[in-house]
C-alpha cells in the first residue's frame, strides 16, 4: 500500500541520490593530460541527466498528489500499472546487454530501440504510420549516436559481427 501510493516519492529520491552519487564520484576520477574529455566526463552526464530527470519525477509527483487524491476508492491506491510492458522492457534490455558485444553497437541498438519504441508506446500509437516514424526515429538516433561517440568522444563502440 505504501509504495503503491508514494512509489514514485521514493524512486525519485532514489534517482536524485544516485545521480548526486555519479556526479560526485565523477568529480573524484583523474583528469585526463592527453584529452580535454577525460574519464569523468560520461559519468559526470550520466549522473547530471539522471538526477534532472529524479527531480522532474519528485516535481510532478509533488504537483498531481492532491490530483491523484480524487482516484483513490474506498480499497486504496488506484493500480494504474502496466507489469507486461515493465517486464518486456526489462526483458529488452537484459538482451541488449547480452549480445551488444558479440553483434555490435549498430545492429543491437537498432533492434533494440524499435522494439523498446513498440512495447512502450501507446495501443493507440501503434499503426503502421507510427511505426515507420519509430523506424526512421531508431534509425537517426542509432547513427548519431554511433558518429557522437566514434568521431566526438573518440571512443570505439564494439564492432560485433562488422568486425569481419
């Protein structure tokens, strides 16, 4: 009952501790001689969107109590989740981990996005209009991503199958 009511007040302090937590350790990583990007510069994002993010979540979580109040019946907290998609996301994601090495970066990001796109959009938004969107949206962001990181940051993103 209690996390299903303050759920989103407790991950969200959660997130802002831990990107406080990446942010910090981040700062205590060696600064590079060779390069202006040095370590402790993909953490230091990582950490800095992590804990924008926990503190939007904390804000509207804040904000819609008193609008979530009038859901509430007489049995408790109105149960709005959606366990398949958290399960298939979480499932998605366990895979992409899995083969990103073995098949590369471009591949495993390109089918892991789209389908990370179709579990978590909307029934409604599921046409083949929106798909093809989706498409071309995984399609731009995987070569961008991909050039960022190649020519950007220097850093070599694993080749996988293209390194025959």
């Amino acid at each position: 009952m209690f996390f299903k009511k303050y759920g989103d007040l407790v991950v969200g302090i959660f997130y802002a501790a831990l990107g406080i937590a990446l942010i910090v350790g981040a700062g205590m990583l060696p600064k590079s001689k060779v390069m202006e990007i040095g370590p402790d510069f993909m953490p230091r994002v990582v950490g800095t969107v992590i804990l924008v993010l926990a503190l939007l979540l904390l804000f509207w979580t804040v904000k819609n109590f008193k609008k979530h109040a009038a859901e509430v019946d007489a049995s408790g907290y109105k149960d709005t989740s959606d366990y398949k998609r958290v399960l298939g996301s979480l499932l998605a994601a366990i895979i992409y981990v899995n083969i990103l090495e073995p098949v590369g970066f471009i591949i495993s990001t390109l089918v892991y996005l789209i389908v990370q796109i179709y579990i978590l959009a909307p029934d409604a938004n599921r046409t083949k209009k929106d798909i093809v969107s989706y498409l071309i949206i995984d399609v731009v962001f995987t070569i961008v991503v991909y050039f960022l990181f190649r020519y950007g940051f220097k850093i070599v993103l694993p080749a996988g199958i293209f390194a025959l």
